[in-house]
C-alpha cells in the first residue's frame, strides 16, 4: 500500500501576506503626506507683542477652546515679536504671504496669515478646520531664510503716531526692527496726541511736499524727505527709503524754524471754522422749531387782542432784544462755570469730550426726526419743546401782555421765555459753547464769538417781527415752517455732527 502525502498549509498565511502588502503600500502612500507635514497635526505660528492687551484676549479667551475642541492634533506656537529672531520670520512670512504691515496678533496656519484682533478673531477657526480637513499643515516656513540683522546707514528717521494706538502699534515693531538692523540710523518718535508735535508735523509734511490732504493724517515716518503713510508703512518700504538719497537729512530740524508761522496758519484755519460754525449754529438755532413757533404764537396773539402793526413791531424789537440779552447773559454764565472746570484737567476734558458725544447723538437723533418729517410724522419728532414748557410758555404770554406798558410786558416775556426755551435752544448753545471755551480762557474773542453766535440766533426772529409787522399773518408764517420742518432738521443734524468733531478735534 502505497501512501500519498499533501502539503500542509496554514489557514493564516494568505491573509497574512495580504495585510503585510497592505501595510507596506499604505506606508508607501503615506510617506509623501507625511513628508509635507499632512499627519492630521495643525501646526501654527501666534505672534504676540507684550504690550498688546488683544494679542492677550487671543492668547487667553481665544485659543483654549480651540485647543480643547482639536487635542494634541492641533499645536499653536507663540512668539514674542520683541525677540528679533520671530520678528524676522514674520517679515519673512510676510513677505511669503504677499501681506506686509500687520498690527499683532498675527496667526499664520497653513498658506494662511491672519493679521489684526478682528480678523484672527472671525476667521482663525475656520481656518483651522480648513487646515485640519486637509489633513494638517506642516510649521509654515518663509520663503527666504531669516538672517540675523546686519548693515549699517546713517539716515535719520523721524515717526509721528499716537503713542498706545492699537493701529499704530505694528510702528513701534517696525521701528525697533530698523534699529536693530541699522544701529547707526537715528529714528525720533514723536507724540501726536501733542499739540507740539502736530505742528511740527505740519511743518515737516510741507518740506517732504506731503499733499494737503493728507497733512496731520497718522502715523507717517520719514526718513530723510521721502515719507510713508498709514497703510504704506512696511518694514521692506522703510528700509527702501532709508537706503534712498538724501535719507541722512534732519527733516525735524528744518521744520523747526517754520513751526511758529504753521502754528499760525493751523490756528487760524481752526479759528475760521470755528467763527464759521457759531454763525451757523447761532443762525440754525434761531430757525429751529422751538424758537420759531414761541415767536408766531406771541405775534398770532397780539394780533387777536389788537394790536396794531405799530404796536407788533415794537413789541417784537423789545422781545427781540431781551431774548439776545437773556441768551448773552447765560452764555456768559455757562462759559464761566465750564472754564472753571479747567482746574481740574481730567475732569474737564471728561466733560468736554462728554458734550462732543451728546451733539454727536443729538446729530442722529435730529436726522431721525428729519426722516420722520420726509414721511409727515412731525408730531412724532424726539427733540421738541415739551408740552408742558409749551403750555408754560403760551401762559406767560397771556398773562404778561396784559400789562399797560407793553415795552415792559414784552421785555419781561422774552426773558422768562428764554429760560423755558433753553430747554429745546440750549442743545445747540451749549455744544457752541464749548466749542467757545476750547480756544482757552476768556477774553474778547471769547466774548465777540457768543455776541455772533446770539445776533445770528435773533436775526430770524427779527427778520419774522418785520415780516409781521408788514402785515404777514401768522398762519402764513406758520405754513413756511411747517414746510421746511425736514431742511430744518437736517441742517440741525449737520450742525451737531459739526459741532461734536469740532470740540474733539480742539
């Protein structure tokens, strides 16, 4: 008998050398993505400044979620922009990324760089998520190698910014950058929050031939008299100019000498636009709704008790002339109790920028009611007289008019009638008046500009008693502010707007 043997095979040894190849080609296929950095792992880039309260609000509010939400997959490095080394691979990546001139934090994730607090903040979790559908990013790389500072020129800058303005904050990195890779270049940084050093910006912008528009406009950095500004600031622009002819010129001290007669023109410019709208705050004032219906009430009134044009147009001049008295008389009182408040300089500055900010909201509010007027709701308007100062004021005509001697009686209703007023005028006057007291102390420019601004507030209305007294009725007087109640709102809305950049900007 003769046997037969067959050969032994395990069950296992196929799919065995199925997994085997499997694993190889997938390693295989793998090595490429593993090669560019796509292992799932996000990698990125946080460059901070210290000083920089939002690079903190990033650092602190920002990231934990993320980071809690992506685990080890997602690895965020940050870096102090004081440290030259990460700030020349931030140029770099700038450079790389076609972006130059970034207020910090700045985030750079896969081709992706993110520059400022808003933008980081709206768009830097979806930029990962992007990053991390891919299947992640290596560390971004610079499209250049960074090399360590070098060079040496002896050019002059000089910097004009607002010192602690979060959009200029990107110059001070700038600046210490030039510093560092030019040790010999003398760079001056000046304040311009300081009256001082707008002036002599002004007198260095007309050496560099800056166009009048863009005078006192910041941050500008010169070098020599070539100029950078705003947005056109960079670090490769900065070191351009300073490698450019003539940048080891002292523009700071050729401005010096001129500063005096650019005090002058910069003040007179200001004191222009300041005559300029008193007279018209003063003129708008006097058209206003309030003013306008307590004078053709009390003329529609001595009408209906008999008076004759004579008499109306008597009566009218006196009323005419309290009323610019009355109004004389509390400007000068408000003038001096906001100036008193200058003993105290953070709380006057408080209550100036406080009174810029109310004509500034008083500015929306009239143009709401101006709106309200273009769709016949005039009734519905928000800066009105009051009912009851209304009534209060029709009262005292009544009343007073009564009075034999009607050159009194008239005296005595405009004063009474100013102090009601002052309720709906006093919004205009007393922005006004402070735009008055930021020119200084009082004197007699203070006090010609209250007498203009008063004579412009009782022109309408002396303009309204002739009218009158000609025979004009006071229905038809009415109609005509009836009429243009919206043009009337809209310039009180200008003005206010006006008025509030005005006391900000003195």
């Amino acid at each position: 008998m003769t046997s037969s043997s067959t050969p032994r095979t395990s069950t296992f040894s196929r799919p065995r050398k199925g997994l085997l190849k499997a694993a190889v080609l997938a390693v295989f296929m793998l090595l490429p993505a593993l090669a560019r950095g796509q292992d799932g792992m996000v990698r990125a880039y946080l460059f901070y400044s210290a000083a920089c309260e939002e690079c903190h609000e990033v650092m602190e509010e920002l990231l934990p979620p993320l980071r809690e939400e992506y685990g080890p997959s997602l690895v965020i490095r940050e870096l102090d922009l004081a440290i030259p080394k990460n700030y020349e691979l931030l140029v770099a990546l700038e450079e790389k990324c076609r972006k130059s001139g970034n207020a910090p934090p700045v985030v750079v994730v896969g081709d992706t760089l993110l520059g400022g607090f808003d933008e980081v903040r709206l768009r830097l979790p979806a930029a990962i998520a992007e990053v991390a559908c891919n299947g992640g990013c290596p560390w971004p790389a610079a499209a250049r190698n960074v090399k360590e500072p070098s060079g040496d020129r002896a050019a002059r800058v000089a910097a004009f910014y607002e010192f602690g303005c979060k959009a200029c904050g990107r110059i001070e990195l700038i600046l210490d950058n030039v510093a560092r890779q030019y040790p010999s270049a003398i760079i001056e940084r000046y304040d311009t929050t300081l009256r001082k050093n707008k002036i002599l910006l002004e007198a260095a912008s007309g050496i560099a031939g800056v166009p009048g528009e863009k005078r006192l406009i910041t941050p500008v950095v010169f070098a020599g008299k070539e100029y950078l500004i705003g947005g056109d600031i960079g670090d490769g622009a900065l070191v351009e100019i300073i490698g450019a002819p003539g940048s080891g010129y002292d523009i700071v001290s050729g401005a010096r000498p001129i500063e005096g007669s650019v005090s002058d023109k910069i003040a007179g410019r200001l004191e222009s636009f300041k005559a300029m709208a008193v007279v018209s705050a003063g003129l708008i004032d006097g058209i206003n709704p309030c003013a306008f219906a307590t004078i053709v009430f009390f003329i529609s009134y001595l009408t209906l008790v008999g008076r004759s044009r004579r008499e109306i147009l008597v009566v009218g001049v006196f009323f005419t002339i309290a009323v610019f008295l009355s109004y004389i008389a509390i400007g000068l009182g408000l003038f001096v109790g906001i100036r008193s408040l200058s003993v105290f300089p953070a709380i006057g500055a408080a209550f100036s920028y406080g009174i810029g900010g109310f004509a500034i909201v008083l500015g929306v509010l009239s143009f709401v009611d101006y709106l309200k007027c273009r769709r016949g709701k005039a009734s519905g308007m928000i800066l009105q007289l009051p009912s009851a100062a209304k009534k209060k004021i029709h009262s005292v005509i009544r009343e007073r008019s009564r009075l034999r001697n009607y050159v009194i009686a008239s005296l005595v209703i405009g004063f009474l009638v100013s102090l009601i007023e002052l309720v709906c005028t006093g919004q205009i006057y007393l922005p006004t008046i402070m735009l008055v007291v930021s020119g200084g102390g009082f004197s007699t420019r203070a006090l010609f500009l209250l007498i203009l601004y008063n004579l412009a507030f009782v022109l309408p209305l002396a303009g309204i008693v002739i009218l009158a007294s000609s025979g004009l009725s006071a229905e038809r007087l009415g109609g005509v502010m009836t009429r243009h109640l919206a043009a009337i709102k809209l310039l009180s809305a200008i003005l206010f707007f006006a008025l509030g950049t005005l006391i900000f900007l003195l």
